[in-house]
C-alpha cells in the first residue's frame, strides 16, 4: 500500500533528521514520560481542550483563583529556559526561577522526597521530550492584599519538609519503600486523600506524621477523596491487593467503578504505570493501620433485599431506589461485576460525609476507556428528575441497607450541593437543561 | 469543487456490524482507516440514557433510530410492469441511521447458518432433482462452506457475548436435555455465555413442541445471559428483560452493537477515526474503472468532500450497498428481461408468517410486557432442508419461535380475532388477555427470483440529487407455498397448549407484497457472492469481480433469504473476507480468485 510505504519511508526520514541533534538520552527522557505520568503533571498543567502542558488551568482556592503555568520546554513563555538547578527548585522546593514562593496548589511538599536522579529524568522529558507551546501564563485572580506572595514564603517554611531523597526505612520491604516513594512523592496521593489543616496544609506528608495521612478529606470540588487507610467502614481494608491494582490500573474492579477527581487520575496517570509499581502502591497502602482499628468488617444484612423482592418498598427511599438504580445495582444492591459497581459494602458510600454519593446521584458518572479496559460504562444522571427529597431518600437508602453503615441524609445537603459553585459538574445535573440538545426528550418526567 | 482529505489506508463506508468489523480487523493490521457514517453519532450514552430511552413513542413510534426517509429511501413496486413509488413512511422494513446502523437498534438472535443453505442450489438439485427448483428460482449457492467460516462464526459469538447452548461441541455431544439445537451444525467451542432464562411464553412453547414430537431448543441470543467481556476488552452488563431491545438503544449494556461490542476498542486505535454525518455520494473509480481511487461525501455542513483510499469497504445497509455500486458503476447492472449483469440481481427477503394464542384470565401469566429481543425458544424441524421436501414442492424452510422481546404499552394490545378494535368491548378483552397470551413466529427463509430485483429508479432522487434505488418485489408462488406449509405444522404447537382462541396471520395465496405492516429487516441479495462473475456481483471473498479494492460485506452478498436472522452469518461473512484482506490482498493487491 503506497501510503503505508510512504508514512514508513517519513518516518525514517524524521528519525535520521532526529538523530542529527545533540542527541538527548532517549532512555532517559522514556523514563521521565513515565514518572511526569506518576506524577499526574498534565492533570493541573492542562487546560480544558488545550496543549498538554501549556497550563491555563484554574484552580479553584479559598482566595482566589489560580491558574496553572506553562511547563512546556517554550523559551518565551514556558520553561525553555530552566537550567536543571531552576527546574529542581520549582518542583522540589517550591520556588520559581525568578525567586517567588510558589502557590502550594502545586505539591511540592510531597515532591521534596522525588530522588535527584527522577528529577534529572523529569527534566530531561520536559525539555526534550514535550512539545513547546507559545502560551503566556495567567494571572491570578486573588484581591489585594491576599495576592501578595510573601505569605506563601512563610507558609512554604512552616509546612514544607526539608529537601531529601526518599530513603527507605531500615529494613523495608523493597516493594513497599516504592509504594511509599510513589505514595507519598510523585503521587501526590495525600493532596486531596490527606485532610487539611487551618492553613490548607496537608495534616501529614507521611505515615509516620500520623494517622491523619491519607485519611480522607472534606469535599474538594464536590467531591470526597476517601481515606485510603485500611478501615472497614470507609477505608481500604475490603479490598485485596489484586482488587486494587486492578482498579487502579482500569478504573474499574469487580465491585468497584472509578468516579470523581479519581477518574482523570487513573486516565492520565495510573493506567500508564507498570504492574510492579501499581503493586507496590497497593502493598504500601495496605500498610496503614486503621484509624479506628476496633471496627467491625462489613456484616451483609438480607432484610432489605428480601423486602425489596416481595414487593416492600416502605423503607425511605425503596421506592425511588427500585425505580432509578435496582436495574442496574439490583436489588441486592450488588450490582454486577465489572458492570455496575455494588453498593452494599462499598465504603464509598458509607463515608460520614456524604457528599460524592448525592453528587453521584445527581450527576451521574462516567467510568472512562481506558487501555486496558476500552468500555466507558456510564450512569446517567438523576439530579434532573429527582427532587432534593428523593435524592436524600435514596441515598439514605443506599447508605442504611444491606449492612451498610452510613448515616441518614437531609434533603438540605442534596441543595447545598446542587448549589455550590465550586463543584465539577457536566452540566447534566442541574434540572431542565439537561436535554435540551435533545429536542425529541422529554425534559421533565416528574 | 470537493475538498480533497489526506490519503488514508481504507475507508469505510457506513459504521454498522460490517463497518465496526472491518475496522477493528484492518486496523490490527495496521493500516490506516477512516469510517464515514451518514447519520449521527450514536452511543449507550446519551441516546440509551436510562430511563429516558424506556420511550415507545420516540423510538418505535417515532422511528428515532431509523432511516431518514426525508433525506433518501427507496421506491417500491411489484413487478416491472408497475410505476414504482417512494416508500415515504417506514413499514415493511427498517433500515438502521446513525452509528451502529441496524446493529444499535436490532433484537439480537444471534444465529449461526445451516449448512445446507450456503449451498442452496447445489443441495436441492442432488437431493430432489434439478427440475424441483422451480422456473424462474434463481437461487444459487454462496460459494463458501460452512466449515470454511466455522472459526469466524464462533470468534464473532466471543465478540458480541452470545449466550446460547451448544449441541456438539467438536463432536462431542454436550447440548442434550440442556436447551442445545439437535438440526444445528457442529461447533468448535462453546457459546461464550450459557442461554438466557426462558420466560412463560417460551416454556409453554418448549413444552408443547415437546408434545407434538418436535425438538425445541434455546434462541441463541446476544442479549447477555450474564456479565461479559469480549476478546476487545469490551463490556456488557447482563440483559434485565426490560422488553426494551428492537428500536431502541440497550441502556444495560446487554445487548450487543457495534458501538459497545467494537467501538470501545477502535477509539484505542489511533490509526482509527469515525467521522459521522458522512453521506456518501459514489466511490470514485480510475478511468478505466478497475481501480477505486476513494469515495466522495457530503458532510453534516453540506459540503462536499473527497476521501482518498486504498481499499473501499462498502458497509452500508444492504440496499445501500447495491445503490452505491450502481451509483458508481461498479459491477454491470441486472437486466431482468435477459437474466444477464449482476448488480441488483437476486433481491429478496424474509417470508414471515405469525400465530397469536390466547388463554383463558386465569390461566398462563405470560408477563408481555417482560422480554429480550434475542431470547426465546424455537424449534428447527422444518428449517433448512431437515425434512423432505420432495412430497411438498415447494423450496424453502422455516424456523418456528416465541420470540417474546417486550409487549410495549402502545402497540402492544393484541386482542383475539372479533374482538372491536375500539370500545368498552376492546377494553374488556385487552383487560382479560393482555397477560395471558403469546405470539410465535414462522421466520421463513425466502428465495431469489428472476423478476425480484434492484436497479436505479428513473424519476425520484434524493436529497443531495441522486436517484434512488428502485425495488421490483412481489411475493412468488413458492412463498405462499412454503408460509401454509409452515404455518400448518406451526399450528400444532398451537392448538398443544389447549388456548382460548388462536389468531392466525399468513399471507393469502396471491396477495401482494404490503410496505405498511411490519416484516423484518432481512433484506439480502443485490450484491451477491459466489464463484462465477457472470452470475455474482463480488467473489467469495466478498470482493467486487470488477474492481478489486472495493469489497462488498453484508446480507447484500446473500444470494437467497435464510430461515435463520442474517446477523450471525454477516458477521462471519465480515470476518472472512477481512481475514482474506488481510493474510492474501495486502500481501498482493489484486482479485482474489481469477475469474
């Protein structure tokens, strides 16, 4: 086939015209890919339709709005002119190139353990391996006085560990110092898993700063980022190491489906990691000890889907669960593997606070294709035909049921979230409007 | 003057089963391919939105995933007599738009094919004589076997997560007692899922099949039996029975489509792209018309755009796939009055006949409203050529089934034969039977005739200025024949369940063919397949004998209706040919078998 020929014969030519270059080390620049991928650089660096690594992200913070930089290697506008010693001060240390303490918004509590060698692999990709983009940086939009930068300079040098390589514990298991080198470095993991202190800092940068590590947060954008420590009710420990590799890997297991801020984690970065690094995640997170090691596993409880299948819709919220969500997550509310995640026993949906399950509901969400799992398996959103009421009721209900050990939900909640502004929203949540690119729909059923 | 696109590998025109196949297999072959769908995009989200698309009147009613008859249809006439008119309101047939075509918006049985309908003319000439088939029959042999596809036949049950009971299984016999098919050709494995659950309907018909001496057998059906995933990595969730499978988009991801069964895959390939509200104009021919040099589209803006390619696939719906040969000059056109040219010959259909069975109020709770488009069960006795035809003198055989894919709250009230079809008396009978009834079906197989055929239509065009495809179609002495042949033997299943009333609908002797009433959408020929140019439009490997970069996929390549769905048998088709392309014509582009 000509054009077959003809885009091989191209390519040759593009690869010897390449090889013309001062050669940068193409190992090494593969390898940087890889760990700006574990980092989940592009996830922030990106804006919405835009180049990769161009910035112009907003970012929503209690003072303003920030934006991210442009990181492509661009002599005029991104960081074309970054000696390594430059690059290794923004990522590591927090400091721009021309002196100014960086908003923490850009992790680099958690980047000051990356070893010296990933950073010199980071650089490499980024100034060899992306493509520059002409794009200048944005403003921010935070009022005076807040906007001055000084503060962070304070807050960098209360909050922000001292620069050091990772090194392993004495005597670590080798697999479970990676995970923790990835956990608690490049992946960031606890910037939206760890809750946060009065000044926005994370509570712990480890586990060994404590059991706030990785304890899950308060809602960021509308949504939970849930503890990743190993209890039963709303942490991990249900979950076995293959279960969560898998998850991580494809956004999906058995009983699990990906939802939230999570989704683009798994679809820009964890989906690229090697099997032995996703493990070594996993090995390392199962190490966290339980912030409340007296709780009980997960005790099913039948009541409710017997009621359901002799016709008993008198809990609050059967009724609207049996017409909404028992197609799919049934009624013994266990859904289908790898289809429709289970609820009963899901500790995503037992979390005292129970914002991303109303969000869910109100939303909808989309489980992504991903390489190793192509299929965007989607739930449709709820929020346009079900009311403030039975949206409380059914998750009341899904959190109450089957053994589940979640609490009772007001109706007040469901509109607190409907109404916050600062939440991720498709748009389809909102009420009339969600059809409205459909002419032949019905908006409106109720 | 059209815009001219950057070169690609391949394209594609139309994204149904064919198309989704095509590019899967030649995309894994690294070439490049471009797929050009006339209708829009298409997905289980938005258009399967649960519980949105539980809506009667936009999809069935409304035909929301049909044709556009206001931008191209057919015209329609009995015989070459007649002045042919445009099928303006869809009936008989319904032709899938949009991404997915017919595969996004079809039941789902998912057949196989009998052995002995590839070999059609061959068969009934050693067995009955060469004088059986009657005068003006043109049915033919496919010019492939059933052993040859048997591998592409079991790979694409593995990629729509058919679930189904094997009778043998390499010659081991495993399907007895089980719901397996004793008339069914040997497979080399399985069905990748066990058959769906019967309900009331089917176990009624199970039983009295049983009764009268014959063999009954579980439909196998791409509706899931149970979660899945394909050999693409794709998903299915299992079929719930909601009823809500022909005409609609499946929101539980249980029934199979291009879009969910493929497509998910192809969007991984970044030598893939699908551009919909591509309407193709023609493939675009080289001088001396033995090469095609691409195709050229109308896009959704309206302009006019020229996609260079190496290979051109037309995957579109069958009539369509005849059109577009037509319209291009591919192939030489079919004279009825001579027999001679290929293009359009052998059209035909299905010859369906039906038998409603009403019970008493309080006996049988047949659940109508409960069902899945592919499920059922059915009996094979008088399919294909499993019993003698020789003292009957007719061609042809038909499976019998219930079928029961989802009574729908506005067409879904059937009332016995003498009940008003309106009032307090329509309204007490519907209350009585609408739960205690059940529909079976005789889905005959239908042959090709000389004067049954497919050719451009002088007077009407379409909305962008071509002529339309003209159909010249009417029901033939063998097909009356063969309907009351098989609606006698039906019967006695029938009248095996002791019902209240029995409502029989079979063609008249004479009748003519009707637009308005529901049929199938099995429509074949046209484009036919076979082993002599003279007598077949593209070869066995569905190559067009006349340009050899332009193949052909689809029921258009059948040169006879079956007794079976064609779905099954398309697919197969699909993957053969695209196996052909791949491991022969890449290797050395060129006819694959010399004419």
């Amino acid at each position: 086939m000509k054009t077959i020929l003809s885009a091989l014969a191209l390519s040759l030519l593009a690869s010897s015209a390449f090889a013309q270059d001062a050669a940068p080390d193409q190992a090494l620049i593969k390898q940087g890919e890889y760990l700006a991928r574990a980092g989940d650089c592009v996830a922030c660096h990106t804006a919405q339709g835009g180049k990769p690594f161009a910035g112009g992200l907003p970012m929503e913070t209690p003072i303003g709005t920030i934006y991210s930089t442009n990181i492509t290697p661009d002599k005029s506008t991104g960081i074309g002119n970054y000696s390594f010693e430059d690059f290794d001060k923004a990522v590591r240390h927090g400091i721009a190139k021309e002196g100014y303490t960086l908003y923490p918004a850009m992790p680099y509590p958690s980047y000051a353990r990356v070893t010296k060698e990933d950073m010199k692999a980071l650089y490499a990709y980024f100034m060899s391996g992306v493509d520059p983009v002409t794009k200048p940086n944005q403003d921010v939009d935070i009022p005076w006085p807040l906007s001055m930068r000084w503060p962070l300079a304070a807050w960098r040098m209360l909050f922000a560990p001292e620069v050091a390589d990772f090194t392993p514990a004495p005597g670590q298991d080798p697999v479970i110092a990676r995970g923790a080198y990835l956990v608690e470095g490049l992946g960031h993991c606890g910037a939206c898993h760890t809750p946060r202190g009065f000044a926005m800092q994370e509570k712990a940068l480890s586990d060994a700063d404590g059991k706030d590590f990785l304890a899950g947060s308060a809602p960021l954008e509308g949504w939970i980022a849930k503890s990743l420590r190993n209890d039963h009710k709303d942490g991990i420990a249900r979950w076995d190491e293959a279960q969560l590799v898998e998850f991580l890997k494809t956004g999906r297991s058995d009983d699990m489906a990906v939802f939230g801020g999570m989704t683009q984690v798994v679809e820009h970065s964890l989906q690229y990691l090697s099997d032995e690094d996703l493990t070594a995640i996993v090995r390392y997170l199962k190490t966290l000890s339980p912030v409340h090691p007296d709780a009980q596993p997960y005790q099913r409880n039948n009541a409710v889907s017997e009621a359901l299948v002799k016709g008993d819709e008198s809990p609050r919220g059967a009724a609207v669960y049996i017409d909404n969500c028992n197609a799919c997550h049934r009624s013994d509310g266990l859904g289908y593997d790898r289809a429709f995640p289970a609820l009963a026993g899901n500790p995503v949906v037992q979390t005292d606070d129970p914002t991303s399950l109303i969000h869910i509901v109100l939303e909808g969400g989309t489980l992504p294709g991903l390489k190793h799992a192509p299929s965007t398996i989607v739930m449709p959103p709820f929020g346009w035909r079900l009311d403030d009421q039975q949206v409380a009721d059914v998750v009341t209900f899904i959190r109450t049921s089957w053994g589940n050990k979640g609490g009772p939900v007001d109706p007040k909640a469901v509109a607190a979230l409907r109404n916050d502004k600062n939440r991720t929203t498709s748009g389809d949540d909102v009420g009339q409007t969600a059809y409205s690119n459909q002419p032949d729909q019905t908006p409106d059923l109720r | 003057m059209a815009k001219v696109m950057q070169k690609t590998d391949v394209v594609i025109v139309g994204f149904g089963w064919t198309g989704a196949i095509m590019a899967k297999e030649l995309t894994e072959a690294g070439l490049s391919v471009v797929a050009l769908e006339r209708g829009p995009m298409r997905d289980t989200y938005p258009d399967g939105s649960y519980p949105q698309v539980i809506d009667e009147l936009t999809y069935s009613i409304r035909r929301k995933l049909f044709m556009d008859n206001s931008k191209e249809t057919v015209t329609i006439r009995h015989t070459v007599n007649d002045t042919a008119l445009p099928y303006r309101q869809l009936g008989a047939f319904l032709p899938g738009d949009g991404v997915g075509g017919a595969g996004l918006h079809w039941s789902g049985v998912h057949f196989r094919v009998d052995p002995v309908e590839l070999r059609l003319r061959s068969h009934y000439e050693e067995r009955y004589g060469k004088n059986f088939i009657p005068d003006g029959m043109t049915i033919q042999d496919f010019g492939v076997t059933y052993e040859e596809l048997e591998p592409y036949f079991d790979f694409a049950e593995k990629v729509f997560g058919t679930s189904g009971q094997a009778w043998t299984v390499k010659g081991e016999l495993v399907g007895k007692g089980k719901g397996g098919n004793p008339f069914a050709p040997d497979r080399s494995d399985h069905f990748p899922l066990p058959p769906q659950k019967n309900p009331v309907s089917a176990q009624l018909f199970q039983k009295a099949a049983w009764d009268v001496g014959y063999h009954p057998y579980d439909l196998p059906s791409a509706n899931t039996s149970g979660p899945y995933t394909n050999p693409y990595g794709c998903q299915m969730g299992p079929c719930n029975f909601c009823g809500y499978c022909s005409g609609y988009v499946c929101y539980m991801y249980s029934k199979s489509s291009p879009n969910l069964n493929i497509l998910p895959a192809l969007r991984q390939e970044p030598g893939f792209e699908l551009r919909a509200g591509a309407h193709v104009l023609k493939v675009n021919l080289t001088d001396d018309k033995k090469l095609a040099t691409g195709v050229t589209y109308v896009d959704a803006q309206g302009n006019e755009i020229e996609q260079p390619a190496d290979i051109v696939i037309l995957g579109a719906f069958q009539f369509n796939n005849v059109r577009l040969m037509l319209l291009s000059g591919i192939g030489k056109p079919y004279d009825p009055k001579t027999g001679e040219g290929v293009v359009g010959k052998n059209f035909a259909y299905q010859n369906m006949a039906t038998i409603k069975v009403y019970f008493d109020k309080n006996q049988h709770f047949t659940n109508p409203f409960i069902g899945a488009g592919g499920n059922g069960v059915a009996v094979d006795d008088f399919n294909a050529d499993n019993f003698d035809h020789g003292p009957h003198g007719f061609v042809g055989g038909s499976p019998f089934w219930v079928n029961q894919a989802g009574t729908r709250p506005i067409a879904g009230v059937s009332n016995p034969s003498g009940t008003p079809n309106w009032g307090s008396q329509w309204k007490a009978a519907a209350a009585d039977y609408y739960n205690h009834q059940l529909s079976m079906d005789s889905h005959g197989a239908h042959q090709s005739y000389r004067g049954n055929y497919l050719d451009l239509d002088p007077t009407y065009k379409d909305a962008y200025g071509m002529p339309l495809l003209r159909m010249t179609f009417d029901w033939q002495e063998n097909d009356f024949k063969m309907t009351h042949f098989m609606v006698g033997k039906m019967k006695k299943i029938a009248e095996a369940m002791n019902p209240k009333a029995i409502n029989v609908q079979v063609k008249s002797p004479g009748t003519h063919f009707n637009t308005v009433s529901y049929q199938t959408t099995h429509l074949n020929g046209g484009a036919i397949m076979g082993t002599d140019p003279k007598t077949s439009a593209v070869n066995r490997y569905l190559q067009s004998w006349d340009v050899h970069n332009v193949f052909v996929p689809g029921a258009s390549a059948f040169p006879q209706g079956l007794g079976y769905n064609p779905t099954g048998l398309v697919a197969a088709l699909t993957y053969w040919s695209a196996r052909a392309i791949r491991e022969q014509y890449l290797k050395n582009p060129g006819p694959l078998v010399q004419a």
